[in-house]
C-alpha cells in the first residue's frame, strides 16, 4: 500500500487561505446568530447572511466556506435556505460583468 504522502493522483489542491474575520464581522455575527436562535434558524444560515451582509462586493462559495470556516455542505444549505427565502441573490460574475463592478 503506497503512503499518503506518496499519492500525487487524486489529490485535493490546497485551498487558498482567507481573511478572519474583522472585529465588525464577528460582532454583526454575533448578533445575526442571536436573531437567528430567536426565530429558530439554524446557525450557520445566520453566519452566513451576516458575512454577505456585511460585505460591499459579491462572496463566492469558496470565500463563504474559508472566511466562516464551514463545510461544503453547510455552506450549501445556508446559500439554499437563504435563497428560498429571498433573502439572498445568486450572482454569476464572468470577465465581462467583473469589470464593471
């Protein structure tokens, strides 16, 4: 059986690292999560709307999932139940839109 260390195919690439985040984040978190508990939502959603809130520009998944510290699966449920409820846009930015933003 080869080592792990040894593999080369298959393998993940790393992913980038992210940001923590600010004082103001963390706050503004804290307090989406107290909401969130208060009307029964679940805490990630919470963590997550208050991260896009809080943000002037559009956030990636991959961003959502490094700066909160998340699953995938997490972080995909929150973007979902956010969705369903309007609360939350899905954005698609290509070259072209990029430049204008």
């Amino acid at each position: 059986m080869t080592p792990p260390a040894a593999k080369t195919t298959g393998r993940r690439k790393t992913r980038p690292s992210f940001a923590p985040l600010s004082p103001h984040e963390a706050e503004l978190a804290v307090f989406f999560v107290r909401m969130a508990a208060v009307l029964g939502v679940q805490r990630s959603v919470a963590e997550i709307y208050s991260l896009l809130y809080a943000s002037p520009q559009p956030v990636d998944f991959d961003q959502i999932q490094g700066r909160l510290g998340m699953s995938k699966g997490s972080v995909s449920q929150g973007l979902k139940f956010l969705r369903d409820h309007g609360m939350i846009l899905s954005v698609k930015i290509t070259e072209h839109t990029s430049q204008r933003i």
